[in-house]
C-alpha cells in the first residue's frame, strides 16, 4: 500500500478529521496563551497547565457532553480545592504561635540589606523555615483522608477519573506548599484554577466556531457508524456462510472470525448510545429528528441488535460441527452424535448437502434484508446531513415525496419478501427429506420397515431451521424499525430547530450517561462480582431476610446471611454498616484507596521535613506525587499495563517536547512563533491516535502529548518569568522530569506489594464466575417464561401472541412484558464480558511467581460463557415467536423442561460458579448434563409409558414410536416432542422457532459441559478412586439398560 493509500485509509472519516482539527485549534491557542506576554503573566507559573489540558481532555465531542466533562472536572478541582482550605483552617488553629514568633524573628534577623525583603520572604518559605510539626500533621491527615475518599470514587468510578485526578492534584497542590507559609492561604491552587478556566473557555469556543456539532449528531454518527455498519456486516456474513463450499473448513473459520469482531463492534458501539442517549433531549438542535425521534429509534434498536446477534449463532453451530467440537470426548452423547452423523451423510441430510438448498431459499430475503439496511443506512445519513443548508434551500416536495416512496416500497418488498420466505421458500429445506415419509399418509416410511438404518436425522435440518428463524425474526424486527423510519419521516420531511424538553430528573440522566470522556479512566465501571440486584450487602440481606424478593422477570431470589440474624434494632442496623465499611476496606477496591492514601502521604512527607522542603520544591518532587497516584491500579495487571503506557509514553514525550523546544526556540530562550507552530505541528499526530485509539492505549497516546508539553511549558516559563527556581530547559529539564516518573512510579510499584498485590487473575476468575452465576440466572427467567407459556394453555389459551415491539407498552402481551425485562439482562452481561476482555490481557503481565496463568483456558472460559449468552439470546427469539401450544409442547415432551433436569443445571451452574470464585475443587464424579439429559428422558419416557393423559399436541404425533437416540426425532440424542415426526409436523411454521429453542436449550447444556472441563482443569476435582469405578459400573448398566430397550 503506497503512501497515498494509507492517508487515504487514515483520513476516510470525515468526522474524525473536523474533531481532530477541532482539537489542534484548541491546542494550538493554549499554546499562543503561554507564550503571549499579558496572558502568561496572568496565568502564572502553570501557564503550560492549557496545554496540558488541551492533551488530556480535547474537545472531541458534543458540547453538551463537554460541558458536563468540564463540569466534572470543576467539581473536582473544587472539592479538592475545598478540603485543602479545610485542612489549611484546621492547621493553622493548631499552630504553635510561640514557635511561629520564634521563627519570624530568625527569618528576620537573617534578611540581608539590598536584596527585596518580599523574595527573602519567599525563599525562607520555601526552604521550610516556618515549618510546624502540629500544623504538618493537619495536613497530613486531611491529604490522607481526602485521597482515601477521591481513590475510593475511582476504583467503583473510572469514568470519573477526571475528577478524581484534578481533584487529587489541586489537593496535593495545597497540602503540599501551604504547611510552608506562616499564615492562612486559600488561594494557592489559583496557579491551576485559573489555566483550567481559559482552557474550558477556549474548548467552548472551538466547539461552537470549528465544525460544531449537537450531540444529536453526535449520535446518529455513531448509529449508522458503530452500529447500523457492524449490523450490516454481520448480515452479509450470513450471506456469505451459505454461497462458499459447505465443506470449506477454514473458510467457514475465517468468517466465525470475522463474525466475532463485527459483533464485539456492535456490542460496543450499541453501548456508546446508551451511555448518551439519557442526555440527547437536554440540548438545542437543528435536524429533521427530535431527541424523543431518537428515543423512539432507540427502542427498536434493542430489539434489532438482540436479533442480528442471535443470526451469529448459525455461524457458531457450523464451525463446531467442522472442528468436531460436538463429537469429542467420552461418554454416550459423544458417541451417538457420531452415529447421527453417519446417518446424515447417508440420506444425504448433513449440513453439506442442506446449505445449497437453504441458500437458494433465503437469497430472496437475505436481499431484501440487505436492502432495507441500506435505506436504513442512507435514511440516517440524509437525517444527519443538511442540517443547517435548509436555511438556503429546502428540500424540494418532490424530492421528499420521491424519499417517502423508496421508504415504503422499501418496506412493502420486505414484508413481501417475509412472507415468501416463511410460507413457500422455506418448504424448500423438506424437500429432502420428503424420501423419508408416505405421500398420502405423510408418515415415516422407517416405521413399514424393520432396518434400523432406513431411520433418518433432522439434527442439521434443525441447525438450518435456526438459521431460519433468526432470519426471519430478524426481518421481522427491521420491518418495525422500518415501519417507523417511514412514519418519522413522514413527520419530519425538513430540518427544524429543537429545543431541550425533559429537564427533569437531570441527576437520573447524568447518573445514567457516559462519561467515558478522557484518556486516563481504568479499571471495570461497577462492581465486576456481582451484577445489580444479584447478590448485595448485608443492608440488602437484612431487608429481604424476611420475604423472598421478587425479580421483574418473575424469578423469586432469597438472600441470608447465615452467620446472623436479621436485625430487629437502631443499634444493629448500624452496626451493619460499620460491618459493610470494614468489608469494602477488605475489598480490592479498598486496598486500593489504602494503597492511593498511602503513597501521596509517603511523598508528600519531604515537602514538609526541614532538611528536604528546599530540595523538593527545587526538584518539584510535587510531580514525582502526582505520577505516583497516576500510576496506581485496582489490580496488579492493570498497574503493570499502566505503568508500560504510561512511562513509554512518558519516555516519547520527553524526547519529543525536546525536538519541539529547540527547533522552536534554537539556542535563544525561544521564539514565540517557532514554539507554538512547531509544538502545534509534532504533537497533532500523537493527538490524532489518541482520538482514534481504544481505551486501552488511550492512556499511551495522551502521555506523550501531555509530558511534550510540559518540557516546551516548563522550559518557556523557566525563561520568560520570574521564578523563585531555575528548572532548566530542554534536556536539563527532561531528564529530570523522567527521574521524577521512575520515582513516582516505583513508589507506586512498592505500595502495590502490600499487603498483597490484587491480582488482575482473580479479577479475570471471579469476573467470569460472575457472570456464569448471572447467566444462570437470566436462563431461569426464560425457562419462567416458558412455563407461564404452557400454563396459559392449560387454561384453554392456544393463540399465538403478536410483538408488537417498544413503545406500545398498552397493547403488549404479559410474555412480551416478561420478555423486555430480562432482555436488557442479557445487553448488560454480554457488554460485561466484551468489558473484560482487555483485563485477559493484562493478567498476562503480572509476573509468574506461582507458574504460568493458564490464559488459554480463562480465554476459552470467556468465549464459552459468550455463546452460552448467545444461545439464551437464541432461546428469547424462540420464545417471542411461539404460540402457547407449541411451548406447552418444549414443556412436556422435552426433557429440557424436566423440573428434575432444570434442577440439575442450575446446581450444576452454581456449583461451577462457586468453584471458581472461591478456587475450590469440583465434587467427585461431577456429572455430565448431557447424560443427565439422557437419564431424564427415559425416566420420562417410562413414566409416559405409564400415564394415559396426553398434552394437546399437533396433528400426526400421537402415535408412538422406538425410544432410539438416533430416531429421526431426536437431536444430539434428545428428543425434540414428536414421538412421531410426520411431513406435516416438517412443513407446520411454528416448527423452526420450536428447532431454534431446540438448538439452543441443546447448545447451552453442551457448552455448560465445556465449562465443566474448564473450570476441572483449573480448580480441579475431588477424587475418590473407589467412587469413580462404581460410577463406571454403574454407567455401564446405564448403557446395557438403554440397548435392550432400544
């Protein structure tokens, strides 16, 4: 690729581009400030802190959202600067005035004639000659408390580390020089105050002169870009997964590939909405959508993402099928799956010969799909566009007329092509099948004859039955969103001026925005070991101690501690939180704040000892301070990852701010021109890849600009202003600065061995037990649906109920209410897991004192628990297509629903949840589910033998049939509700959502036996060798009781 090219590939988002030259602007005028005379002499020995600013927190958003950034970093400065002036009143009341006079005589009698009194002054201050030891430890304890409480916010907070940072700095600032001076001083900290409040007025400026834009904008961007884009990528996977060779292995695998990172795009991109989407109503906007518009798109858009994330799940059953995941190991499963695929291939029904056929029958609609995504696509780009030409030319009648006209053909060819495909293309997948049974009865011919092997297998008819469905239903979903794009562009045919409604609330909207805005937040944004409403402290035990506590989903959850009663008295309730108190300073997140207080303690003592104020001040050991609280982490893995980013980008910086300095400058104290061009043009493209960088190497990118400009900052005022120290410029300077970092970063590095390094390992482990254990959780809210499903068709209720999507809450059913409640669950976990995946990369950092981190396996773990939420994402579309007969049927004539089976899998998942979280070894003879399944069946199958009730079941499948695992009605050795599987039971359309919950209450039982393994190879397992023959025996009988009846 030429260089052309890569500019090319590097400046295509056109948006990207206006930001970035949109923060140059800003930084660019920082600069002109610190070297203008009147404005640097206003703004003091901390003019470069513009600069810095204009690095670390560029205008690079919707000035909505920077107003609430600069308002953060307000606050925190402010509530900094509020404890430094408390802790400064508290100091000096406790001043020893007796030692005070004491000193003001010395420092008097040693002033020297002819020399300004008010700079002897200065020096004596600085060099610690009004010290007290009372007054010192003041301020020692409030610098001590007031980190504690702003770390504290950073550890269950990193998207407020704005204001955990500057609030830290301004409150180092004051405890670090006022101890020095013999009278109160609260304005200290001005020499920061007042570089941030010009910075915040230059970014404002910027954001509404230099290619402004609303937050409305803002979002629609990264809808078409971060979501509507992955949305559409992911369809064309699926296109692609049927056209190339079905025995195409690697091809198969570089599309699952592919797949998965379209998907993590998607995940993260459908969270950057909903990080904004609180705050899109609160500001002025000129577009043809209101922030309610937005609102409205916002809600089929969750629907719409839960749907192309389920179409991904084909793409996982054919790769499993081509690595033979499903086939390895030992047991009965495995090896009646291998039976089953040698029957496939027979009658020729395996996925080779099915995906030509499925291909032909969804071409039609995969098309029409696609082109609906286009309009959709252009439709939000037309939206975003124009919005302030309309002022010159409004859109033409004709032009809106011809718009709407597009939309709704658009719209009727996709119905259309919906209802071809769900009554006529699908038929298309039976036709092989078609061999196997009567054509006037429609029954299995396999029944006239006695030869086992005329039996066939519909197991990959189902897997291309769940492609089917999740088709369809996201078709189906796209013709809602569709449907609602036509009527507001009906409603919207021209751009207009909107203003902010909704300003209630406001606290809600801001707790629940994104944040997310700068360069130096780390670390899981709530609690990452448990989820809300799973678990809690010993308040939320106490108060549900009494009454079960009834989820919104149905799912009934008690919670005790069993080591105490509930409190009955005032006394008891608080001595609860003295209990929770002393449990968070336990915690990582506590150890942490200890860590934090600690260390700016640690460092702060030189600037308040006699025999080293002078030289700290001198060598501004304040930076050492600062570095050292930059440089903490929750857990080790993340510190380390931090301090590589952190001191490389550091080590460039420095290097650079030289280059920058004296080519600016040449071998004069600098020229003002030379400093801000050249700054301005070497730092713009570190600024450009920490704009486009993850968050992850954000941290990197920003050091280097941010120390570039503290040499060039630091070196200019070092020549132009008066300063009580000269502290060099250029490499004299940098080189400094970079003892200062080593310093401060390995007092960061001591502190974190003590007590204890908290691992980034048991972060990864206890995360992912979290979520195993709140996976188990959403699984009972949809076998809960089920089962209110088939109780409404005990009571005579066969009807299948219609989604009428978000929005309608008056017209939806109570299955569609339950369905919206634990959907959100599943977003929330699965941008959990998407959230934990730098950490298992870092945990690879920490050194390998107890041996190697099995990071394969915790990556495995990972990818397990993320299918394990794609199946249950799977079973949700399932469930809203259903009708109430057809549940009842997945109820009583699988055993997925077996109550003693589902008892099974939820011990079985909290077993491995408890397991891992606690690192305990797993039971003896930890079960399979997958035999247990099978166990459970012809438990079932015996008792039925035995019960002359029947449930209502649909035509043809009364009759009875063989109780062999490979029986045409059966999956995986499972059988999925037809003792007899007719042609008309294949053509019935209810039979692909049956298949696709089929698949997926399959597909979750297999990989909860995956995690098994696991979580056996990391934890381990109890052995007892006796125990384990007598297993073996016993399961042998199993297998000799199962043949003879079959």
């Amino acid at each position: 690729m030429t260089w052309h090219a890569r500019l090319k590939v590097i400046f295509k988002n056109r948006r990207q581009v206006k930001t970035w030259l949109r923060c140059c602007v800003s930084l660019a005028v920082s600069l002109i400030f610190l070297v203008a005379s009147d404005t640097d002499t206003l703004l003091g020995q901390a003019a470069f802190f513009t600069g810095i600013l204009a690095v670390m927190l560029p205008p690079s958003f919707a000035i909505s959202l920077f107003i609430m950034a600069a308002s953060t970093l307000i606050v925190g400065m402010c509530l900094g600067w509020a404890w430094g002036c408390a802790a400064t009143a508290a100091a000096i009341s406790v001043r020893d005035q007796a030692l005070l006079a004491r000193q003001m005589q010395e420092v008097q009698a040693s002033l020297i004639d002819g020399v300004p009194a008010q700079v002897q002054l200065r020096l004596a201050i600085f060099q610690g000659k009004f010290l007290d030891p009372r007054s010192s430890a003041v301020y020692g304890a409030f610098l001590f408390i007031g980190t504690f409480a702003l770390a504290t916010i950073s550890a269950f907070r990193p998207k407020l580390a704005v204001l955990t940072i500057f609030g830290t700095i301004i409150l180092d600032v004051q405890c670090s020089y006022a101890p020095g001076f013999p009278t109160a001083q609260y304005t200290l900290v001005k020499m920061i105050l007042i570089p941030s409040g010009f910075y915040i007025a230059i970014a404002l400026v910027c954001l509404l002169f230099i290619f402004p834009e609303s937050l409305n904008h803002v979002w629609l961007t990264m809808l078409g870009d971060g979501v509507l884009k992955p949305m559409h990528d992911i369809l064309n996977l699926q296109g692609e997964s049927l056209s190339i060779d079905p025995g195409d292995k690697e091809g198969f695998v570089a599309l699952f590939k592919r797949g998965q990172v379209a998907r993590a795009m998607l995940v993260g991109g459908y969270q950057g909405l909903q990080g904004q989407i609180a705050l899109i109503d609160l500001e002025p906007s000129v577009g043809r959508l209101s922030g309610h518009d937005l609102k409205e798109i916002n809600k089929e858009l969750r629907g719409l993402t839960i749907r192309i994330s389920g179409m991904h799940t084909f793409l996982n059953a054919v790769n499993d099928i081509h690595t033979q995941r499903l086939t390895t190991g030992q047991g009965r499963a495995s090896t009646r799956l291998k039976r089953l695929n040698e029957k496939e291939i027979q009658h020729g029904h395996d996925l080779p010969s099915l995906i030509p056929l499925l291909h032909a029958a969804s071409a039609p609609l995969l098309r029409a799909c696609g082109d609906g995504m286009d309009k959709l696509e252009a439709w939000v780009q037309d939206c975003n566009s124009g919005r302030w030409t309309w002022l010159i030319s409004s859109p033409s009648p004709e032009r809106i007329a011809e718009r709407k006209k597009d939309l709704e053909d658009c719209v009727s060819a996709l119905k259309q092509a919906i209802e071809e495909f769900e009554n006529v293309e699908r038929v298309r997948l039976i036709k092989p099948f078609e061999k196997c049974f009567d054509p006037i009865t429609g029954k299995p011919l396999s029944r006239i004859k006695s030869a086992m092997e005329a039996d066939f297998s519909v197991r990959s008819l189902f897997i291309c039955f769940t492609f089917v469905d999740t088709l369809s239903a996201f078709a189906v979903s796209l013709h809602k969103m569709l449907t609602l794009v036509v009527r507001l562009d009906a409603e919207r045919p021209r751009p207009r001026v909107w203003m902010p409604v909704g300003m209630g609330s406001l606290g809600g909207k801001l707790k629940g925005a994104n944040t997310d805005m700068n360069p130096i937040a780390m670390g899981a944004p709530t609690d990452p070991f448990k989820f809300d409403g799973a678990g809690g402290s010993e308040e939320t035990i106490a108060e549900t101690e009494k009454a079960a506590v009834l989820d919104d989903d149905g799912v009934h959850r008690r919670a005790r501690d069993p080591d105490a009663l509930a409190p009955n008295t005032a006394l008891g309730r608080f001595s609860l939180k003295i209990a929770a108190f002393i449990r968070f300073l336990r915690s990582p997140q506590g150890i942490y704040a200890l860590r934090y207080a600690f260390v700016s303690v640690a460092l702060w003592i030189p600037t308040v000892c006699l025999s080293s104020t002078w030289f700290t001040y001198n060598n501004r050991g304040l930076w050492a301070l600062i570095m050292a609280q930059l440089g903490l982490a929750v857990f080790a893995g993340d510190q380390i990852f931090n301090f590589i980013a952190r001191l490389s980008g550091s080590i460039f910086g420095l290097l650079l701010g030289i280059v920058c300095w004296y080519i600016g400058s040449g071998s004069g104290n600098g020229n003002a021109y030379g400093i801000v061009v050249v700054s301005t043009f070497f730092i713009a493209p570190f600024l450009f890849m920490e704009l486009k960088a993850t968050p992850a190497l954000r941290p990197f990118w920003a050091m280097i600009g941010v120390t570039a400009v503290f040499v060039v900052g630091y070196s200019w005022v070092d020549k132009h202003q008066a300063v009580s120290v000269n502290p060099g410029v250029g490499i004299f300077l940098a080189w400094k600065r970079a003892l200062l970092i080593m310093i401060g970063f390995t007092a960061g590095f001591i502190v974190m061995m003590f007590p204890r390094p908290t691992s980034s390992r048991v972060f990864v482990r206890k995360s992912l037990a979290a979520d195993l254990d709140e996976l188990s959780h959403i699984l009972a809210a949809e076998v809960e649906a089920f089962l209110a499903e088939e109780r409404r068709a005990r009571d005579g209720f066969y009807e299948k109920v219609e989604i009428v999507g978000e929005g309608a809450e008056a017209k939806a059913s109570p299955k569609e209410l339950r369905m919206r409640k634990f959907t959100p669950k599943m977003l929330a976990v699965s941008m959990r897991l998407q959230g934990l995946s730098p950490s298992l990369q870092t945990a690879r950092l920490e050194p390998q004192v107890r041996g190697m981190w099995p990071a394969e396996m915790y990556k495995s773990l990972h990818d397990k628990e993320r299918r394990i939420l794609m199946a249950m994402i799977l079973l949700v579309g399932a469930l809203s297509r259903l009708d109430t007969k057809w549940c009842s049927i997945l109820v009583h004539h699988t055993p997925f629903m077996n109550p003693n089976f589902l008892a099974d899998v939820f011990m079985h998942i909290s077993i491995l949840s408890s397991s891992l979280a606690h690192s305990t070894p797993l039971p003896p003879t930890f079960p399979s589910l997958r035999d247990r399944l099978l166990y459970h069946e012809r438990v079932m199958k015996q008792r039925q033998r035995h019960d002359q009730s029947q449930e209502p079941q649909p035509d043809d499948t009364s009759s009875t049939d063989g109780d062999s695992p490979e029986a045409p009605g059966k999956v995986d050795g499972s059988t999925i509700g037809f003792k007899e599987l007719s042609l008309s039971v294949l053509m019935d359309p209810q039979l692909p959502p049956h298949s696709t919950a089929v698949i997926a209450l399959s597909s979750i039982i297999t990989l909860i036996d995956d995690v098994s393994g696991i979580v056996k190879e990391l934890c381990g397992e109890t052995s007892f060798p006796s125990l384990d023959v007598l297993h073996r025996h016993y399961l042998t009988m199993e297998e000799e009781v199962t043949d003879k009846q079959v």
